[in-house]
C-alpha cells in the first residue's frame, strides 16, 4: 500500500483560523457545513468538523449566547435550554442535580478543569461569566480525554478572541428587576471590554461587575437563600494576550478571575416538600446579624500559558500549554453542622482546590489512497490539592493531594470522505496521600449525632486504561448515523467518602476509582433549511454513588453500587423563512442501582425535559425569540414513615415562557429580555425532589431585563 506525509490539512489550518474568528462574524455569513458552529476542539484536542464527530455533541455558539443573554446572564439557565440530555435548571447557584446524562460533566475554561472531582461541590457551572465566553462546546457521555470527573460528559467554555482589525470597544449596562413586585428587586450590570490586534500582537481585556437586587417568586416572595442568587456581587476580570512568531508560531497568555458572593440581610422562613409549604425568605428584623460570611466563589484564579507550532517536525502540529488553578468556594450557613456538646449551633464549609497542570499535545497526519490519517498523542500532568474545611476551624474533608500522570493517542481515519473511524486509549496513573483525620460528630438535634471516628490516612494509587472507538458513515447530507463506544474514568467525589467514613483506616473505605462504559448509537442530517439529530444511549458503572438516609444518625451515607442509565434525546431546527427560524429539543432519561434493583433518585436523574424556539429577524436592526421550556413529571418512589426522604420528591411538571428582544441603531443595541413571560408559579425539578430543610423554593416570577450596549 503506498502512503504518503502530508502537512497538518487545509481543513485542519481553516478550522483553526475559524476558531481565532471574531466574534462578530455571524453564523450565517459562512456556508453551513464550514461554519464556526461546525467546528469542534473539545471532543479530541483538534478542530474538526462536526460531521467527522461518531457521537452527539451541542455547540453553542456567540450569536445564541449573546440571544439568551439579553434575557439571563445564568449559564445554568442558558445551558439548560440549549443542550438536550443537561438536567433543567435549579434557579440558584448550584448545580446540584443538574446532571449531564445523569452524571457528572467536567467543566472547563478553554480546557483548564474548573469541577473539583476530589469534593464536588458541585458550583463549576457558575465558575466564569457567560460575557467573556465566545463559544461552548458540549461532550455527551464518559469520556477520559481531559482526565477524571468528566464520567457525564465536557463542557467546555472557550473564551473570547480579539478581533483582527484595530482597536474594538464594547460597554453594555442593563438592570433587571421583579415585574411582580419591584421593591428592592432592581439589579445592575456593567459589561466592558476592549480586543484588537497590532501587527503581531492581539489582546482582549473586559471587566464586568454585576449586582442583583432580590430575587421574587411568582408571587411576589423573596426566594429562599440556599444557594440564593438575592443580593449577590459578582465581579469578571478577563485578560488574553497573544504574539504570533511567525505562520506556524504563536503563544497566548489568559488570565481569568470570578467571584460571585452573596451578603443578603436576610433570613429564611423554612417549608418542606412534605409539609407542601415553600422555603422563602424575609428581611432580618431581629436586630442579631446573620450568622456566617457571604455564600459563594471568593475567588476563582485561572491562568494558561499556550504554546503552538502548527509544524514542529514537518508533518506535526505542537501544542503546550500549562496551567493554574485556585478556587474557594464558600457554602451557605447550616444548623445540619451543628455539635452543641462543643458550642457549635451550626457550621459553614468552603471547597478549596489547587491545581497545576502541564499538557503536551501532538498532531501528526498521514495520508494514503483515499483514507485520512490523524493521530494525537501526547502528556497530561496534574496536581489537584482539595479538601474541605469549615469557616470556624474544623475540617469536614481533610486535603488530599492528587498526582496524576497520563499518557493518551487518539487516531482518526476518514476512508473515501464519507466514512469516519476513531479510536483511542487514555493510560492514567493516580497518586492520593490523604493524612491521618478525625471525622466530624455533627447533630441534627441533642440526642441525633454521628459518631466521629480517628481514620488512619495513608497513599492510595490507582491505574486505570480507558478505551473509545466510534464510526460515523455520511451517507448523504440528509442521514449520517454514528454509533460510539467510550469510556471515563473517575474517582467519584473521595472526599465525600472520607468526611462520611465509618470505618479507621482510609484503606477500608470503598474508595475504588469508577471505570464508566458509555454506549451511544444515533444519526444526524439536514434537508434543504431542515436540521436533526437523535441519540440513544446507555451507561454502566460498577461503582456508582449515591445516598442512603440513616436514621440512627441522621446523616446520609453514601453508597457505592452497580448503576445503569439510559435514555434517549432528539432535536429539530427548521428555518420557516429566510427571517424565521425554529426548533426543539426532547431528552428523557431513566437510571437504576441493578444491585438492589431500584430508581436512582433525583440528584442522579432528571425528568423529561422539552424545548422550543422561535426566533424573527424582523429586519436588519430588529430582531425577537421567544424559548419554552417544558419539564415534565418523575414519581418513582414511595414515601417512608409517611415522609419523602433524600432527593425522592416527587416532580410533577410545569412551563416556562421566556421571551428576547433587541433593536440595533448604528452601533447601538438596545434589549428587552422576560423571563418567566407568564409568571408561572413552580418549583423548579430539583426543589421538588431535595427534601432537605431549606432547599424547596420556587423559581423566578416574571422578570424584565433592560439592557443598552454600544460598540467603538
């Protein structure tokens, strides 16, 4: 067989050049198929067409972004719309239960892990502000191509460029308020950024600050604190600094920081799920400050160095980047981390995480007859530094220092244009030193206390080989099916392991890092202005985790058994004309513990969730969209002792209108955003099946967002 080298491909060099587009390129000035919304980098570290992707993935791309920002500015909201197969929506700042495929996604900044796997706390959705991103990009199912805790999927948040010409200036100001009741309901925000790119030199500096006033419910009610998102200051400060050497040479500097506290004066008046009374909150008139600190990111550091050589040896492209992470994540204040015995009514804990990383990605292309040859291979080096203090001095988690080292390849083959095979293996080895702690006696009343034990600490290694390999047959434009098969890796959430531990030594408790198959089969394709997609799935663990309520102790415990999920998501979008366009999105998902044989409960599973959209360009300066969201019911379980326990509500559906609106004079833009067009009055999916003590509140009553934006 003859074969020959080829340079990294034209079709490889004009994905990159796409991706290093500015951002104000709209998606329907490039053909489809070539368009930056057909472009992928997440799913193997190299820009490739969507339609060489053997598995289902969502792009979100600047032009919907900056659509459903005008409405919200809450990424789990956007997030939630946009991609089938992502849980709906808490409405705070947790994304607790909000699942990818009933698991865990790994959240990334332009590829630095921002999830805190070691202890999920479960805050990474809300870890960047959505005015700094250009795109997302959004992997369905396991996947070990950026390391643990991705067993759900990626998504991956690619911030902005600069612009190629002079010197570009953005300020936006908006304000949103209660349209129920507007008293100390009014909010603002500040959006600022400048990009451009002198000769060699590109650069892109913003500073966004944003406040909220209270958040009301459909009737008029200050929504509950637990994660509450009233009364929070957040603050973006993004820089990217970028010198190209020469055609193949560039480097990149990003440094990214987010904060997001809230220091509300109030306090909760607490309902149930069983009791059928909501959680919500009022002004503290008692004269006695609330207890704890602000609730939120105190600061999340992110800085990247990249380095790349799209022809370092002659058929190879170089890419080296290495990266830093810190994070404190500070929860809300809990009666539930009370021990009177030590003068203690309650507790507040914080996640800290350090991490460090080093990666070395190459790119070598082969071509021969009529297939084409990719293979990436390369390092990943991390150190992750977790645990899990509380405010006052006690550890809940104690630090656990994480080494991992690992080695991958990654191969594509694409045979006579119209076939597409991929196949990789990822090789990990993890290193954990945890040091000797004592668990914590917590009580839930005097007499309801966990016992605290002495645990032995110690090393703890873990080896793991993932395998993938997918295909995908373009038969035509109009039906291209795929079918895949991967696998992820992940040491799910030690430190929640360690904090409940029953057990005296670290080498006794069920630490035992999960391997995740994930089998997906779909197919995908256009017709003239219509668009489609559809995929089933299935995935498998052997050590799953989930809760189980003691009631000796009060505590929940988790438990590590077999898990199976599976489910099936469908989206349409159809053009109706060149000024109209529409579609929707359809996900269900469904999931079991096969040891005992029963339904995981809603931390793990979502219910249905259904999507639609509208969008009219009336003309050039005038444009509307009006979203639905439709979540539906899950009952699955039965009460115990005449109560609900856990995350076993029941969850019975409800509707959500959501409507946007801009006008664009010269460089003008003025906006008009309602959420919660109809002031639906619901709790949202994951209010109704937490049955813990604060977390049943409903979701956002009308809400206008105003907004004003001009661009120098």
């Amino acid at each position: 067989m003859m074969f020959k080298l080829t340079q990294v491909s034209t079709a490889t060099r004009y994905a990159l050049c796409l991706l290093a587009l500015p951002t104000s390129v709209a998606a329907n000035e490039i053909h489809p198929v070539t368009s930056m919304e057909r472009i992928i980098v997440t799913g193997s570290r190299l820009a490739e067409r969507i339609d060489e992707v053997p598995s289902s993935v969502t792009l979100i791309d600047q032009q919907a972004l900056a659509q459903d920002m005008l409405i919200s500015t809450e990424l789990q909201n956007l997030l939630a719309f946009r991609v089938p197969g992502l849980a709906p929506s808490t409405g705070t700042s947790s994304n607790s239960g909000q699942n990818l495929r009933g698991r865990a996604a790994l959240v990334l900044i332009d590829g630095v892990p921002q999830s805190t796997p070691l202890r999920n706390g479960q805050l990474d959705i809300s870890s960047i502000d959505a005015g700094v991103i250009e795109r997302i990009e959004v992997i369905k199912g396991s996947t070990s191509i950026y390391g643990n805790g991705a067993s759900g999927g990626i998504i991956n948040y690619i911030t902005k460029h600069a612009s190629e010409d002079k010197a570009r200036v953005n300020v936006g100001v908006s304000s949103k308020f209660s349209a129920v009741k507007l008293q100390d309901s009014a909010g603002y925000r500040v959006d600022t950024s400048i990009d451009g790119t002198l000769d060699d030199f590109s650069y892109v500096f913003s500073a966004i600050t944003e406040k909220t006033g209270v958040e009301r419910d459909a009737e008029g009610d200050i929504i509950g604190l637990v994660y509450g998102l009233s009364e929070t200051e957040s603050n973006n400060f993004f820089t990217k600094l970028g010198y190209q050497f020469d055609d193949d040479k560039s480097i990149k500097l990003t440094y990214n920081y987010y904060e997001a506290q809230q220091d509300a004066d109030l306090i909760d008046v607490i309902g149930s799920v069983n009791s059928g009374v909501k959680t919500y909150a009022i002004k503290n008139t008692t004269g006695i400050a609330n207890q704890g600190v602000p609730q939120g990111p105190r600061g999340n550091h992110n800085v990247m160095l990249k380095y790349v050589d799209q022809d370092i040896f002659p058929h190879t492209q170089l890419t080296l980047d290495g990266y830093a992470q810190k994070i404190e994540n500070m929860f809300f204040y809990s009666t539930a981390l009370a021990n009177l015995s030590e003068g203690y009514a309650g507790g507040q804990s914080l996640i800290k995480s350090e991490k460090q990383g080093m990666r070395i990605n190459f790119v070598t292309q082969l071509d021969w007859d009529n297939i084409e040859s990719t293979f990436i291979y390369g390092l990943d080096a991390l150190e992750d530094i977790s645990s899990q203090p509380l405010e006052d001095g006690r550890i809940w988690v104690p630090e656990m220092d994480m080494q991992n080292l690992a080695f991958y390849l990654q191969t594509k083959f694409v045979i006579a244009d119209d076939w597409i095979l991929k196949a990789g293996i990822r090789q990990d080895s993890v290193d954990l030193t945890v040091d000797d702690y004592q668990t914590l006696k917590l009580c839930r009343t005097e007499s309801t206390c966990s016992v605290p034990f002495d645990v032995t600490g110690g090393d703890l290694a873990y080896d793991s080989t993932t395998y993938n390999v997918g295909l995908r047959y373009n038969l035509s434009d109009a039906f291209s099916p795929f079918m895949s098969f991967s696998q992820g890796a992940d040491i799910s959430d030690l430190g929640r392991l360690l904090r409940t531990a029953t057990v005296n030594d670290i080498n006794l408790i069920r630490t035992e890092a999960s391997i995740v198959d994930n089998y997906e089969l779909g197919f995908s394709g256009y017709m003239g202005e219509l668009r489609y997609e559809f995929a089933a799935y299935r995935s498998e663990s052997e050590l799953g985790t989930s809760n189980s309520f003691d009631a000796t102790t009060g505590v929940y415990l988790p438990v590590r058994a077999p898990q199976k999920i599976w489910g099936y998501e469908a989206q349409l979008d159809y053009d109706l004309t060149e000024d109209i366009s529409t579609g929707l999105s359809y996900s269900w998902i469904e999931g079991k513990d096969t040891e005992a044989d029963v339904y995981l409960d809603g931390s793990t599973i979502s219910a249905p969730k259904l999507t639609s959209y509208v969008n009219w360009q009336a003309n050039d300066a005038f444009n509307v969209g009006i979203h639905y969201i439709y979540v539906g019911d899950r009952n699955r379980f039965e009460k115990i002792n005449d109560q609900y326990v856990g995350a076993q509500g029941p969850i019975e559906h409800y509707n959500v209108v959501n409507v946007s609106s801009s006008y664009q004079l010269n460089q003008w833009q003025f906006s008009l955003g309602i959420e919660n067009l109809l002031n639906e009055d619901y709790f949202s999916a994951r209010s109704q099946a937490y049955t813990y003590g604060g977390y049943n509140t409903k979701s956002l009553g009308t809400t206008i967002n105003l907004g004003v934006k001009a661009r120098f």
